[in-house]
C-alpha cells in the first residue's frame, strides 16, 4: 500500500488537492453566508427593538409634557383662587406650594421613570381634588358672606327705617305732650275787677274804695289734674306800681319768682270753679287805670282793668 501511495501521480495528486481545497472553500463559502444572515437578522433585531424604544421614549415624552401642561394649568388655577378668611387662604398657600414642587419634581425627572410618571398622575388627581373642595367652599363662603351683606345691609335699611319712624313718632309724642300740656293747662274766663266802699258797695270813685275784687271762673277741662289750685293776682296801679298788702305773697311761674297782691287756694275737680280775690290793706287810691293779672304756677290765666274816678 505505501508503494503505491509513493508511486501515486503526481497529475492525481494534483487533482486531488485540487478537489480538496475547492471542497474546503464551499464549506468556508457556507459558513460564510450563513454568518452573514445572522448578521442580517441580528441587525434587524435591533433595529426594531430600536425603534420600539424610541417609539416608547416618544410617547413617554409625549405623557411627561402632557402631565407638565395639567399641572401648570391648575397651578394657573390655584393661583386664581382668592377668600376672605384667613384660615382659607392659609390653606389654599400650602396646597399652592405643593403643586409647585409638583411641577418642580416633573420637570427634574427623566420621562422613562414610568414609576414616578404615575405617581405624579395621582398627585395631580388629589390636587384637582382638593381645589375643586376649595372652588365649593369658596362658593359657598361668597354666597353665605353676599347673603349676611344682603341682610346686613337690610337690618341697616330697617334700622335706618325704625330709626326715621322712631323719631317721627317721638316728634309726634313731643307734638301730642305739648298738646296736652297746652290743653291741660288751666284757663280762666270773666276776669273783673271791681272796688268796693267801706259799705260793701261796689264803686269807681277812688277816694271811697277800702279794697278790690278780682273774679273769675276756672273753666272746665278734662286735661287739667284735679286737686288744690293757688291763684295770685298781681293789681297794679296807674303808675304801674305792684300793690302789695304787706302779707309777702310770691309765686314762681316759668322759673320766675313773682310777688302777688293776693292768692287763694280752691279745689278744682275739671268743673267750672267761681271764685273771688280780694285785695285788702292798700293805704290809698287814686284815679286812673288799674289793672288786674291773673296767675297760677303754670302761667297767666288773664287781665282785667278798672278806671277810678
């Protein structure tokens, strides 16, 4: 066997290395073309997978700026949001300051962290939440502050109308107390004065007169209180001199104290009441005018007057 291997051709041997190497090269051709694929599909592979990725970047992009966009929106809201009560407003700060670390969180953090991404949803929702609470309460404050400034402003309008009514009621009770203090007042009809000689006879002659007379009649009137009435006369002569019998009669009437000729007390009971006041003592008389006034504390009641001869 090996003398005929050593006696092989040489043009054999030739052509079997020549068949040998070309059967080698078919093979690396195989390897070749099959490595080649793989390539192919490995390349494709990531293409899609890169494409997946980048379509799922984009649309978590898409989210964060959509979530950004809600809660700058109801940042702009909360910051609209105003009240009159303290402890209102001191929550409406604090609630404020969350969303604005809210939207501070957000921006820092990278679209990919889906986790925080939802987190940050539901943060938003309690924050929506929260404000529409604070959109009620504020509605129902303003709607309960109008109504007390409604109410407010009609009890002031009562008031004012109570007050206006009060007073004209008062000015008509004023009018009414005057008009019965008017009305009430006593008054007096037929005043005369007379002179009376030393025979008890009437007469003008002035050298004969030992005193004067006054009369009068208290007249009726509901109004007036019953009980004791004093009535001063104050006789003056023609020189308008006060006659003064000596007995120091005074009265007040109007915060003025006055002196009186004569006074008598009667009982007035709302009737006519006829009585006399007699002027006694006086030293002489002479011609002329006397006149007679007529009082009680509450005022003059009247005047009358006699001519001496």
């Amino acid at each position: 066997m090996s003398d005929e291997i050593k006696r092989e051709d040489p043009l054999e041997r030739l052509e079997r290395q020549e068949a040998e190497r070309k059967a080698s090269g078919g093979s690396l051709r195989t390897i070749a073309i099959v490595l080649a694929a793989v390539a192919v599909v490995l390349a494709a592979a990531l293409a899609f997978i890169w494409f997946q990725k980048s379509t799922l970047v984009g649309q978590l992009e898409e989210e964060k700026a959509d979530l950004t966009e809600q809660i700058e929106a109801l940042q702009a809201d909360y910051a609209t949001l105003s009240s009159d009560y303290d402890v209102l407003n001191s929550q409406l700060d604090s609630s404020r300051e969350e969303v604005a670390q809210l939207v501070d969180r957000i921006k820092r953090t990278q679209a990919v962290d889906r986790a925080k991404i939802r987190q940050y949803e539901k943060e938003l929702g309690t924050l929506r939440s929260i404000m529409r609470s604070y959109v009620v309460q504020i509605d129902s404050l303003n709607t309960l502050n109008h109504k007390l400034t409604v109410e407010a402003a009609n009890a002031r309008k009562e008031a004012a109308e109570a007050g206006r009514r009060n007073e004209e009621l008062s000015a008509q009770v004023s009018s009414y107390k005057e008009q019965v203090s008017i009305g009430s007042k006593l008054k007096a009809r037929d005043i005369t004065l007379v002179a009376y000689n030393g025979s008890d006879k009437v007469t003008d002659r002035s050298s004969r007169i030992v005193r004067l007379m006054v009369s009068l009649i208290l007249s009726e009137n509901d109004l007036t209180p019953r009980g004791p009435v004093r009535v001063y006369v104050r006789v003056k002569d023609p020189e308008g001199n006060l006659l003064l019998d000596g007995s120091g009669a005074s009265f007040t009437c109007d915060g003025e104290a006055m002196a009186a000729s004569a006074s008598r007390e009667v009982d007035y009971t709302g009737s006519d009441v006829e009585m006399s006041i007699y002027v006694n003592n006086i030293p002489e008389y002479h011609k002329g005018v006397y006149s007679a006034e007529v009082y009680t504390a509450q005022g003059l009641l009247g005047k009358a007057s006699l001519l001496l001869r």
